[in-house]
C-alpha cells in the first residue's frame, strides 16, 4: 500500500470513527453521587470506574502519601470479607473472568474493574463496598504500609529515571504549590501517621459528593440505574465536599538548574521542564501538538535530527501532562556515547527555536493532525477507555461532553497557535533544567 493510500485510509476511518458520537446518561443521586451510564451492547463485557476527587494535593504538609496508601487500603478487601485472606477481592475478580486495578495521582484516585457483563452487580458491589466499608483498623495499616514501601523501593529507589517517571521533579517547579508535593509519599510521613488520621482521611474523602461512578458496556439501562440505587442511594456522606483552595504558583522567571543522583542511573540524562496551563486549556492541546511535531515517531524533527542524522542522542521523548490546576511539558534525552547533557540541551533548544521563528509547512500539520486524529480514536475505542475518559472529563475537565467534543478543539488549532504556544511557553528563563545523573 503506497504511502498517500495509507494516509487517505486513517483519515477516513478517523472521520468515520469520530462521527459516531458516544452516547452516555448522567445524574446525581440525592447523597451526591454523579453517575454516567454509556450503554454498548456489541460485547458481552462491562467496565466500571469510580473516580474520587482527591490525591497528593490534597494531603498536609507531614501526612504525604495517603492517596495513594488509601489506593491500596481500599482494593483489597471490605468488612463484608473480614475473615479471609488479604487479597482477596483479587482471587474472587480473578475467578469470574475480570481484571481490576487503581491508580493515584495528583487530584484523583481512581479504582476500576472489567468483567463479562453478568457479572455487573458484582463490579457495583465492590465498587460500594469500597465507600461504605473499607478496612481501616491497625493491623489493615501495618500490612498496606509495608505493600507501599515495597512498591516505592522497587518502582522508584531501584528503578533507573523512576524520579522522572513519577514526577518528582516537580518539587522543584512547584515550590508554593501542593503539585510539589510526591504522590507516593516518604517512609517517614507514613510511618508517622496515626490510626486515626487514616481514619479521618478516608471520612474526609471517600464520600459519594466526592466521587463519579462510570458504568460502560453491555447493559439494560434501567436495570443498572436500579442497581446502583440499591448499591450506592443509601450511603451516606460524612461531610461536606471538601472545598479545594486556589493555589497560585509563582510562574518560572529564571532557569532551574539542578542536578539529581542516583545509584541505578548507567546513563545520564537531559530533563527540561515547563510550567504550563491546566488540561481544559486550548494551549495545552496546542503542546500535544508541538510534542508530535519534536518527538512523535521515527520521522519527528528531534528524533530525526539527534538520534538518525547526527547520532547524539539514544533517545529522545517530549509529552504533557496536564491536571486540573497546571500542567508541565517535559523533554527528556539520553546522549550517545560521549556526547554532553549541554550539547543535548541545545539541540533541543534548536528544535524549539524553529518552531518559535518558523511556522510549519501545511504538509507536516497534516500530518500531525491525522496523528492526533488516530491517537484520539485510539482512546476512546474499547470500553475500559471510554468509562476512562468519562470520569476524567467530568471530575477533572469540568465537561464530561468532552468525549465528543474534544475532537473539535484539536481542529480548531492553527499553525499559528504552535509557534505562539511555543513562544509563550518553552522558554529557556521558564523551566527546570535537571541533570540526572550516576550517584558516585
């Protein structure tokens, strides 16, 4: 298949694709909680997610990382299941075919599982045990806080660039803001911490006013609006929800230049990072669009020029990321052979400086957008993605519609807002300029 066919096709199928809006029911319980149904009989599967409105940014100076310990208190077991084996919620998912996991970042934590559809009251019954009767006693504690330490010392004190991967860089951008704060928290701070504490933690937060539940699949609509009635309409709130303080961080005037160590790191590498507007922000899809356009495959500006023609680089990556109060987009290099970190670093200034002075042809937009086009169908084509992307577009976004219509704000972006996003933003004077380097 020649390349101008290939091109034509993905674009018709993403038209085509994009067309077909996905259709959802929303609404409120009377104790708060946001439900949203999308309905999707072509497989016999089911998918729900419940996304609560709290992560590190949430948590008090001295009491990091309970987000994410509560991530692992509520995945494993409830009072209906007290005398049986830790993980055993695993064992009981695991025998009627499905998967289940969760994930913490900065504004949310979010617990989700994936089943053959008649297993939909069961999914719904976990889903609410986790609400109104998760374990919170000592010896639930104990156990979670050595499952915590285990995970951050084999996914970030022993893993090579896990600082970068899990944002720790962030501290240094985010000096007045909560972002700054880990996800994952310090031995310390747990260690610290009281039963109670935990306890008035998860009162706080894991109230139906505090969450969004998301059921997908293939379902009867009325039957699963009764279900959750009966699963989540009686529970109760402890509290108001809590009111999230507007936190402004003081913008980046001068570059941040640090160097960071460790013992698991054989290659160095270049780390830039920016400050950027929070996700609902036409710009911050205008630098999704500016990540393609350096890094976005084997034919990227960046990727040709350091990697293919001048070989100076082993890799080179650019992306966003974008919560609900800021967001950063980072560039991250690995040198070749004895190539400095600096000569890195201006490389990619160079990539930049283009993109700052020089709008790009009609050609290359082209083919940036059909790449956004195909990485957009892409997420919200099976079921685990679409009952994804609905709760993050309602509880983060603002705008669960965004399922349809952000397809449109990409449109909407010119060649003209690249190189004016790229000038507003990525600035040497407005970043961090990190080192990551082999501790001696």
């Amino acid at each position: 298949m020649n390349k101008f066919l290939s091109v034509f096709l993905i674009s018709f199928l993403s038209i085509n694709v994009l067309s077909q809006n996905i259709e959802y029911t929303e609404y409120k319980l009377e104790n708060g909680l946001h439900v949203i149904i999308h309905q999707d009989n072509s497989a016999p599967v089911i998918a729900t997610e419940v996304m609560y409105h709290v992560g590190s940014r949430d948590e008090v100076e001295g009491k990091s990382g309970f987000s994410h310990f509560f991530e692992h208190m509520c995945a494993s077991s409830s009072a209906n299941t007290p005398n049986i084996e830790k993980r055993k919620w695993k064992q009981i998912i695991a025998s009627k075919g499905g998967v289940a996991n969760a994930s913490t970042w900065k504004d949310r934590t979010n617990y989700f599982n994936f089943f053959p559809s008649n297993n939909l009251e069961l999914a719904l019954w976990l889903q609410s045990e986790r609400m109104l009767h998760a374990v919170i006693d000592q010896d639930q504690v104990d156990t979670q806080n050595e499952v915590v330490k285990e995970e951050k010392r084999d996914r970030i004190d022993n893993s090579p660039y896990a600082k970068f991967l899990y944002r720790e860089i962030d501290k240094y951008m985010f000096t007045n803001h909560p972002y700054g704060q880990s996800v994952i928290g310090s031995f310390e701070d747990l260690d610290s911490a009281t039963l109670g504490e935990f306890q008035e933690f998860y009162k706080k937060w894991y109230n139906p006013n505090n969450a969004v539940l998301v059921i997908g699949g293939d379902l009867d609509m009325e039957k699963t609006k009764a279900m959750v009635q009966s699963y989540f309409g009686d529970i109760k709130n402890n509290n108001e929800k809590p009111a999230k303080p507007n936190i402004i961080q003081d913008p980046i005037t001068e570059t941040i230049k640090v160097t960071e160590y460790d013992a698991n790191v054989e290659i160095p590498a270049k780390i830039l990072s920016y400050i950027t507007p929070r996700n609902n922000n036409k710009d911050s899809y205008v630098l999704n669009y500016i990540a393609q356009i350096l890094t976005g495959g084997k034919s990227s500006r960046l990727y040709k020029k350091m990697v293919d023609e001048d070989k100076i680089a082993l890799a080179v990556q650019a992306g966003g990321r974008y919560d609900q109060a800021y967001g950063t987009f980072t560039i991250f290099a690995l040198p070749l052979g004895e190539t400095s970190l600096e000569t890195l670093a201006e490389e990619i200034d160079k990539g930049i400086r283009d993109l700052q002075t020089e709008m790009i042809s009609e050609r290359e937009f082209e083919k940036i957008n059909n790449q956004i086009e195909t990485a957009f169908v892409q997420k919200n084509t099976g079921i685990l993605g679409i009952t994804s992307s609905l709760a993050s577009y309602h509880l983060l976004y603002d705008d669960t519609s965004l399922i349809n219509d952000e397809i449109e704000i990409y449109r909407s972006i010119t060649r003209e807002d690249i190189m004016e996003v790229a000038n507003k933003y990525l600035n040497p004077n407005q970043r961090l300029d990190m080192d990551y380097v082999k501790k001696q």
